[in-house]
C-alpha cells in the first residue's frame, strides 16, 4: 500500500500543472498559446464588461488561493477591483513583488501619459494608457515576458515554454505584417472613439482619433460636447465612430445620424464579441473595424 502511495504521489507530482490566474480574456490566451498542457488558466474577468471595474465576487478569491501565478495587465487597469481580492486571498507569492505575480504591462512602452495627475482630468491612468493589448505588436513582446516566468516557476519544462514562445511570436509576427500590409490605405484615416481605448491599435495602423465621445475619461458625454463632436466630424469629413462594446451606445448612433458617420463595434479583448473568440480572429477584427 505504501508503495502505491509513492507511485501517486509521484505519478501527480510528475503531470501536476501550474495554476495561472490572469485578468483578461487576451492574456489567458497567450498563457494558454506558451504553457500548453502544462497550465490550468482561470480568467478572472468577463470580456463583456468593462475591464476598469469587474465585480470582486468571492469567487474569485477561492481561485487566487489556489494560483501559483498570477499575470496583471498592470498600467492600474486593475486597480479598481484587483486589490481588495488579493487581500482576502492573503496569498503572499501572488502578491506584488511575490514570485508568483507578473505584471505585463512592464514589456511595453505605455503612451499617453498624463503630465499631471488629477480628478479635474476624468478617471485617468498615471502610468500611461493601459490598454497596450490592443496592439498585435505588443503581444510578442509580452508573451516573451510570460514564458519568462513560467520557466522561472517550472524550470524543467523552459525548454518546452522556450519553443512555444518561438512559435508562437513566429505566427503573430506573421499576422502582424499581414495586417499591416492589407490595411496600409488606412494611414492618414481620422475616426472619433468613445473612450481612448483603441489609440495603441490606431498608432499602428497610422489612425488619428480626432476626439473622444466622452468629454473626459469616464465621464459620461454632455449635450455640450455632444454637439461639439457631431461639428468636428462635419468640418473634418469624419466617416468612422468606434465604439466599445461596454460603454452605452445611443449617444454614439444620436452622432451618427446626424453626421452620417458609421459606428463600428470594436472588440478590446478575446471573446468581447462572437467574431473575436480567438487571439489571431481579435486582432484581425480590430483591425478590420477600425480601417474600414
């Protein structure tokens, strides 16, 4: 009996995964694209809300408990409703700074930062801009950082992460460039968005948001700045409105219809929308929708 015991023990050490949690739906996919097999992902938002504010349900805490990693998009998109689950979990390896924590937001370069932080500004981001994910280029850079990480935890399978990363940067360069190349034309284009949460996506493909349907961010649209946008886009010849999924959209079509402009659903993560359901259909779909 003692020796069946060992053989389990052993046998579940052996094929034991590495728990990852991570806050949105893109960054489960590249764990899932690097770890393969040798990861269980537990995404611990919805695509379909708004990634600033996700609802802290207990739930959640029972699945920090159990990750030996968690990965953060960082630039304080989290920091909203992060925090107060870590400090229930009260798992000091997935806290900041434990071995167990990444924050990815340390691969990339964040732009739009604020030269002054303060509430008179909208609900803005000290760091910089935080939503780098939209931007396919940014993706290997990140999952570089990921299969860093995950070779740090599981040393004996770097090898396996090491190759993984390898084809998988090789697939998304490909699509990068791919993209690029078809949607070239659309340097130059200006659009209008709700919230500047595509500006990393329009810097790559040589887009201009002109304004915001939000007067500043997080705060609803006015009928004063309504009216503002609607003569922006008339004087600019303005053809495109992007449109998130989560903020309200009728202001958005009230500009349209007055302007003839047409609004475009653009997805910010994996799944936020049925034609974005994988990594590669995501970054083609935003860059579909935002230059056409």
């Amino acid at each position: 009996m003692r020796k069946i015991l060992l053989i389990i023990l052993f046998t579940t050490a052996i094929f034991a995964k590495l728990n990852v949690a991570v806050t949105y739906n893109y960054l489960g996919e590249v764990t899932k694209a690097i770890g393969g097999d040798l990861v269980d992902v537990t995404v611990l938002s919805s695509p379909k809300l708004d990634p600033h504010f996700i609802t802290p349900k207990p739930s959640l805490i029972a699945k920090l408990r159990r990750a030996d990693l968690l990965i953060i998009n960082g630039g304080q998109l989290e920091i909203g409703w992060l925090p107060p689950l870590l400090k229930r979990a009260n798992s000091s390896k997935i806290n900041t700074g434990g071995i167990g924590f990444l924050d990815v937001s340390g691969a990339v370069e964040l732009i739009d930062k604020p030269k002054s932080v303060s509430r008179a500004y909208g609900d803005i981001h000290p760091d910089g801009n935080p939503h780098f994910g939209l931007d396919i280029n940014n993706i290997i850079p990140i999952a570089k950082l990921i299969s860093m990480k995950l070779s740090q935890l599981d040393p004996k399978n770097s090898s396996t992460y090491n190759n993984n990363y390898n084809s998988f940067s090789s697939k998304m360069e490909t699509l990068a460039n791919s993209l690029k190349e078809k949607y070239k034309s659309c340097q130059g284009k200006k659009v209008i968005q709700y919230h500047e949460l595509f500006n990393y996506a329009l810097r790559a493909y040589g887009v201009e948001s002109l304004a915001t349907i939000e007067p500043l961010p997080g705060i609803s649209p006015s009928s004063k700045h309504t009216i503002k946008v609607i003569n922006l886009i008339r004087e600019n010849g303005i053809k495109t409105i992007l449109q998130d999924v989560y903020h309200e959209k009728k202001t958005a079509k009230f500009i349209a219809d007055k302007t003839g402009a047409k609004v475009n659903i653009v997805p910010h993560d994996v799944g936020a929308i049925s034609e974005a359901n994988s990594l590669e259909d995501f970054y083609k779909i935003v860059a579909k929708r935002i230059c056409q």
